[in-house]
C-alpha cells in the first residue's frame, strides 16, 4: 500500500555549541573513538557482530536419517525387551536430532541466542516457559508422564484478562495444556518462538520413546505460528517455519493426522511473505511459496478440501510478490486466482485489496520500466469493468486510484502528468472523493513536468481553501521540489504564515530546507555554494526540527558538485559542523556517516587543481579504509585516482599506483574505470617512461580479463604520443579488438608513426570498428561539463536574500 515517511519531529533541542577542532586527524579520532565505544556498547547489551551463521539454510542431515533407517533394519527381527528400548530411545533420539537439526537448535545459531539470551529481559510468558523447559529437560525420557510438579500458569479469567494460577500436573499434561494456550498468542518475542520450539522438541522425544502419547497437530501450528510472528526481529524464523513445515510431512507418512492443511501452509506462507532478507535468501522462500501453493491447488484438484486455497493464501503471495519488486508475477498470482474462482473455488473470490496489492506491485516496479504504470491503469481498468458488470465487492476508494497514480510517479513518463489527471477525473466519475493523500501523489507526478507548473499551484490552492482537506508537510514539500529555488524560499516563507494562522499542522522541518538545498544545487548557479552554507548555518540557528546528518551531506555534495576552487575547504567546513553537532548533542542521527565521507572525498577531487588537494583526498580515502564502518567502493578510488590526474603534481603516479595497490590489498574491485584512470594518471604525468607506464597498465587490464574501451585507447595515445614504438604497439591492439572510433583514426593520423598515418588515409578495414563504443559525435564527459558551465544564467545568488 501507500506509503508515507513522516519526519519525526521533536520540538525541544538544544542549541548546539560551536566546537573548534585544531586538527583535521583529529577528525577521524573523534569517530573511531565514537565507533569503538558503540561496539562495547552493543556488546555489553548483548548484540552480536558476527551473524555469519544465522544467515544459513538449515537442512535435516541426510546422514542421520540414513542412520535411523539402518538402525530400523537392523532391530527389526529383534524380541528382546531391552533390544526394543534400546532401540526405540535410538530412533527418538535419531528423529529428534533430525528435526532439532531442521530448527537449527543444534547449528551455532544456538549458541549465539545463549550468549543474548542471557542479558535480554524477560517477559513473563518467557519466565513461565523457562519454567516448564526446565522440568522437562531434568526429567528422563519417557518419565514426563509419572512426574507431575507445581506450574504458576496465566489462564483466561473469561472477561478478556488473564489470571495466574498453581496448579499440580504430570509434565506431559503441563507441556499439552499451556502450548494449547500459546495457540491465540499474538505477542511473540523471537526467544518466546524458539523455547517453544524447543519443549515441541521435547514432546516428540517422549511420544517416539513410544508411551501412548502423541503431538496434536495444533501444538505444530502453534510454534509455526510463533516463527511467522518473528520475521522481523529473527532472520531465521521464516525458514524455521518451513523447516517445521517440512518435518509434518515427513511424520505424516507414519502419521497421517499430521498432514499439512490449508491453515499451515498459510502460515508458512505469511511467514514468508514478512520476510524483510534480501537476495537468495529471499529467492528461497518465494520458491518455496510457490512450491506450497502448487500443492494447495493440486491437492484441492484432487478432492481434498482440507487444502482449498483461499484468497487469503493468494493474498500473502502477492504480498510476497510486491515486497519483492517481481510486479509481473503479482500479476500472475492474481490471474490464478480468477482461474481458481472461474473454476469454481469460491473461496478464491478477488477483493479490492488483491487488485491494490497488485498495483503497488506495478508502482515499487515502476522506476525500473516505464510500461508498469500503463500496466498498473490496466488492471485498474479492468477491476472497474468487472464492478460495472455487478460485482459489487470491487467498488473502488482513494488507496485504489492514489496507488495507480503513484505508479505514474515513479514511471518518469512523458504522458505521466497526463495520465495521471485522467485517473482523478476517473475518481469523479466513480464518486470518490480524493483524500489529501491522493492528491499529494497527483503533486508528486505533476512537480516533474514544468509545463504543468500552473496547474500545481492551482490544485495547492484549493487545498488550502479546501473545506474538508488539509495540507500536510508531504503537500508543501512535493511543490517545493518542483519549484525554483527563488520560487521555493516564497513558498516556505507563505508556508510559516500558514502554520501561524492554524491553516495546517505541520511547519517547514529538516526535510524542506533540504529539498530547497537540492533546489539551489539544481539551479547550478553562480555563488550557490555560499547560499547553502548559509541556509546551514541558519538552520542551526533557528534549531529546525528534524535536523539530522542528511542535511549537512547535501551541503557538502553541492560543494562536491560545484566548481569552486576551494569547494574541498568549504565542504570540510560543513563537515566540521556536522562533527560538532555530533560531539555536542550525542545523537546518532548527527553521526557522520558514509555518504558524509563520500560526499567530502568527491568534493576535494573534483576540485582538484593542486598536490595539497589531491593528498587530503588520498589521506581521506585511506583513513575510510582503515576504518571498520567506511570502507570504499571503486567509484570513491577511482576518485581519488583521477584527482592525482588533475594535481599536476610530480608524485602523481607513485601516489596513483599506491592507491590501486591498497584497494587490490583490501579486496576492492579495480574495474575498467579505475585503470582508465590511473593511464589518464601516466598521460598527464611528466615522467620519461610514462608511455611503458601505460602499456604495462594495460597488460594488467588483460590479466585480469577487463576489455578495454575506447577511452582506454585515447588515454594511452595521449600518453605514448613522441614514442613511435609504443603508439604502434597501441595501434595494434586497438585494431585487433575493433576499438577504432572516429576520434582514434583522427588522433592516429595526427600522432602515429608513417605506416600507421597511411593506413588511416586509405579505407579502414570493417573489423577495426566493429566494437567501438564511443560515436563519432559523442563528447566525452570533460567536454559535457564545459557545456554545461557554458549553459549557466550567471545570475549571483549572493545578491539574493535569504530568511527575509
């Protein structure tokens, strides 16, 4: 559904102290120090760093039901009575493990819940279930029905409460009765799941020893029930569900009263669908989904009744599907299910809420490819078709056409704005009334066509004169992102006067100055620097709500995205700021993060002109790499390594080479883009043997099997031009693998040597263009941005005023 991130808003802070820092290292100290005491901190609280185990499947072992099989094998002509115990206490303990190993009691994801289930608090359901695992682990096998002992348990007292009772029970009633009062239990901690899986651990030992008393299904549906409760805070607890899922039908065959049904399998299924993981992890559980869901409607084909899938099972799969982003199978779900109700299912009757769960499929995938938005109207359409032909249970609300409009939001399509408007007209003709969030999401889609500039400020018009709407701060800040900055700075100042008359709730916060920040950023005009600065600084001063981190980084990115010569010192300055508000208030939404370092990195490099400049951003770079919490990507080397291309400086290609080692040290990627970089390194460099230099460079790009492009070839030209030898040998290599662009031949009969002139003068052969990545037209990047400075209004914004 929708979605809304509301700023939290804490009116009271503290006005933040200026605090000097003599040092830049010191920078850095301050940090580490911060980070160093935030992992004590978590370790004494009892978090664990290393969750490298939890992230496994765990599977039975193959091995230990080979062994139960053979152990059957072998007893089985065997009369003695102690031959049978010996044997049943074998086979329980075998099929225990087997199904201890499926929960992954006995992997070292145990022995991490140990460590923290010793310093977490303790509900008092927990208290009462430490209490009945504690009996039963003391107690031999095969004794928990002559043991009886004292239990405090909560018992319903009928009026909606709980009472707390002591009662004397044999162990095994004690287990059956309370595991049958968990079967309502909403609450679930992930501790809570896994002791109660532990005592169904326990149970299934005593009924395999062979005393007459069996496991009701509902005790399985009850710990499989815990898991699906626990997805968020337990990685696990989806596949520990499935796992458990998987060991009923294994006991079926022996037991067929604890054959998997509809309910079960929805569970499990809900479980997975909660599942917050990302990557193969999050694969498996929707093959996995996908396997129970087939079973459901082959099973119901055949008769079984039990496994009639119902529209809530469709419903938690398509839940499945969106949470995923896979839209196109969503769909597809929701197809089955008119399949399964055409068919006669009627249980699998589609609501509203199936078909607004597909379209938001449509929108979480609609940034990736615009065709989802037209998708995501088909499918509207298509439902308002069925509830003109009678079907009364699709009559459409708000949340319907709001989240079809939100996919036109995110499709940047040029007929978004359009289509959009259409869909809200759609609405009147339908006679629902569009909340204030449908028209934000109208905003949303409209902000980013200019031509519709007119129409956003009508629509924002009449809904400050709304009588039944009220504008919000999504509402205020949608505009702003679409506006001018000069056009921005008005809106918030009526905005102020708005809340000031009570006409809304909600005042400019963190998040409105930032867009109006990105705003002057966009504007790429002359002293835009200085007016986020100073829109900083009066934040600061004003103690906007909402202040945090994000903020300051989109400072230091426009400084990073300007082209001033000091824009490193001025981002370092806004860094500072950061750092200081950090050491003064102590809160973790001030702490610098990655971005923070990214963002001053790229502003020292991409204004780099000088040694001094490219060595703070080195220095930068491999203070980030020795930290535990920043490490780079290669883009950020990459950075780094072009910045010494542009210093000038004589140490440039040591400095260059040492960068690329200490990324090959620490396991960081040195692509294409990072050796391209590094030859640019040798083509500015004044060395004698900068043409070698490069060569050998590109001998390393094949080595490691990285194809080179014709950039490459126009960086090593540049950098072997006056070495005849050398530049035959790029030629060479560049006619080999296709790479001749247009701008190659040009260079080659300017710089090559004769042979290689004659041969451009005459008709080039087919096969030395063929893989040319770059037209004869194109610009490349140096070239786009000088266009762009070109482009500029040159209008100074230091002349315009700011909090007038």
């Amino acid at each position: 559904m929708l979605k809304r991130t509301m700023i939290s808003r804490n009116k009271q802070h503290q006005q933040p102290q200026p605090l000097k820092i003599n040092s830049r290292a010191s920078l850095w100290a301050k940090i580490e120090e911060s980070n160093i005491n935030t992992r004590d901190e978590k370790a004494k609280k009892g978090y664990n760093q290393d969750r490298g185990n939890s992230n496994r499947r765990l599977e039975p072992s193959r091995t230990r039901r080979s062994e139960t099989r053979q152990i059957d094998n072998t007893n089985s002509n065997t009369n003695s009575p102690d031959a049978d115990r010996e044997m049943t206490v074998k086979k329980s303990h075998s099929i225990a493990h087997d199904f201890a190993h499926s929960y992954g009691h006995n992997s070292g994801i145990r022995k991490e819940w140990e460590r923290i289930d010793q310093c977490h608090a303790k509900s008092d359901l927990e208290e009462e279930m430490h209490q009945i695992l504690s009996q039963l682990d003391k107690t031999d096998v095969g004794m928990l029905s002559t043991t009886s002992a004292d239990f405090v348990l909560r018992v319903p007292d009928g009026e909606g409460g709980e009472i707390t009772e002591t009662q004397n029970l044999f162990l095994h009633d004690a287990a059956r009765k309370t595991m049958d009062l968990w079967i309502g239990h909403k609450s679930w901690t992930m501790h809570e799941a896994r002791i109660a899986g532990k005592i169904l651990l326990r149970m299934e030992k005593e009924e395999l020893f062979g005393n007459g008393h069996q496991v009701d299904k509902q005790i399985y549906l009850a710990v499989i029930n815990a898991y699906s409760k626990v997805t968020i805070d337990d990685d696990t607890a989806s596949v520990r569900a499935e796992n458990l899922l998987d060991h009923m039908k294994r006991r079926s065959v022996e037991r067929p009263d604890l054959k998997p049904d509809r309910l079960i399998i929805n569970t499990v299924m809900g479980a997975q669908a909660k599942h917050s993981l990302g990557g193969a992890f999050s694969m498996g559980c929707i093959v996995a989904a996908e396997r129970m869901l087939d079973t459901l409607e082959q099973e119901y084909a055949l008769g079984d009744t039990t496994m009639q899938p119902t529209a809530r099972t469709y419903s938690k799969f398509i839940d499945l599907y969106a949470k995923q982003g896979m839209a196109d199978k969503a769909s597809k779900a929701l197809e089955r299910m008119e399949d399964q109700y055409r068919g006669g299912n009627r249980a699998a009757l589609p609501s509203l809420i199936h078909y607004t769960n597909v379209i938001d499929a449509y929108s979480k995938s609609a940034a990736s490819s615009s065709k989802y938005a037209r998708c995501a109207e088909d499918t509207l359409r298509s439902m308002l078709d069925l509830y003109d032909k009678g079907a009364n249970h699709l009559k459409p609300d708000s949340v319907v056409f709001s989240a079809a409009i939100d996919t036109y939001a995110k499709s940047n399509r040029p007929d978004a704005a359009e289509r959009s408007l259409k869909i809200l007209d759609l609405m009147d003709n339908y006679g629902v009334l569009p909340d204030i969030v449908t028209y934000n999401v109208v905003l949303n889609t409209l902000r980013h066509d200019r031509s519709y500039h007119s129409v956003v400020k009508d629509l924002l018009r009449f809904i400050e004169e709304s009588s039944y709407l009220r504008a919000d701060s999504f509402t205020y800040n949608t505009v702003i992102k679409g506006c001018t900055p000069e056009e921005a700075e008005a809106l918030i100042q009526h905005w102020e006067m708005e809340y000031m008359k009570g006409r809304t709730d909600e005042r400019p916060d963190s998040f409105t100055y930032t867009s109006l920040i990105q705003s002057w950023i966009a504007a790429d005009t002359i002293g835009n620097e200085e007016k986020c600065l100073e829109i900083l600084h009066w934040m600061e001063e004003q103690d906007v709500v909402g202040m945090n981190r994000i903020v300051y980084n989109e400072v230091m990115k426009a400084f990073a995205r300007s082209s001033r010569e000091n824009a490193g010192d001025l981002a370092e300055r806004a860094f500072c700021m950061l750092l200081a508000r950090y050491e003064k208030d102590k809160r973790k939404e001030f702490k610098p993060d990655r971005f923070s370092y990214i963002s001053l990195v790229n502003a020292y490099c991409r204004s780099c002109k000088s040694h001094k400049y490219a060595s703070r951003a080195e220095e930068i770079l491999f203070q980030m790499m020795d930290s535990n919490n920043y490490c780079p990507d290669s883009k950020l080397c990459g950075n780094v390594v072009s910045a010494w291309a542009r210093s000038g400086s004589r140490e440039s290609v040591i400095r260059a080479e040492t960068v690329c080692s200490r990324m090959d040290s620490l396991g960081i990627e040195v692509d294409g883009i990072v050796f391209n970089s590094l030859i640019n390194v040798y083509a500015k460099s004044s060395d004698s043997d900068k043409s070698l230099g490069s060569l050998k460079v590109l001998e390393r790009m094949s080595k490691q099997r990285i194809d080179p492009t014709s950039v490459t070839y126009s960086l090593l030209l540049e950098a072997c031009i006056g070495d005849q030898e050398c530049l035959l040998e790029v030629f060479q290599s560049c006619i080999e693998r296709g790479m001749l662009d247009a701008r190659l031949q040009r260079s080659f009969e300017e710089h090559g040597p004769s042979c290689v002139k004659e041969l451009m003068r005459g008709d080039i052969n087919p096969t030395w263009t063929q893989n040319a990545n770059r037209g004869p037209h194109s610009l490349s990047r140096n070239q786009l941005n000088a266009r762009r400075r070109e482009e500029r209004t040159g209008l100074d914004v230091r002349k315009f005023g700011w909090a007038r």
